[in-house]
C-alpha cells in the first residue's frame, strides 16, 4: 500500500526513499483460505470482482475452441482430437 499512496518504498536501512516505476499491481483473494478482510486503504487502489467458477461443460468449452483455433493448420486426423483432450 505504501508504494501505490506514495509512489515510493521506504528502506528502512538507509533511511532512504526507493523510487519504483512503471509497475502493475494484480491480486486476488481465495474464499476458503487465509483471512477474509482487506484492509479499505488497500483496497481503494483495485477494482473488486467477485465471480464463480464456471462449470466443467463451459470450461471444456472454453479450451476446446482455443485448441481447435491453435490446431486449425495440423493434420486432419490431428484436429479431430481436441475433443477428446
């Protein structure tokens, strides 16, 4: 949270500031594992998005189409197998 409010780390070591650039922050957060609150200061810097997981069917769905678009130039024989991964 320091580094997103100020910009900066802070080395404790030194007694100096750290400047950091050019840096992206991604989380995420297990529903069944570890503690369940977040502290609102941090969590001022994301967007929250709650989803399920999605079904197997979908999820076979999903990867199928992106084999079938990877395979699309092998074998026909070789094709006919996304199906079946």
């Amino acid at each position: 949270r320091q580094h997103m409010d100020y910009g900066v780390w802070y080395d404790t070591k030194a007694l100096d500031q750290k400047t950091i650039v050019d840096t992206q922050y991604v989380s995420s957060m297990n529903p069944k594992a570890g503690s369940f609150t977040i502290n609102p200061r941090l969590q001022s810097h994301f967007t929250t998005i709650g989803c399920m997981m999605p079904s197997k069917e979908t999820l076979a769905g999903v990867f199928k189409q992106v084999l079938d678009a990877h395979m699309k130039d092998f074998k026909e024989e070789v094709k006919g197998m996304s199906g079946k991964v």
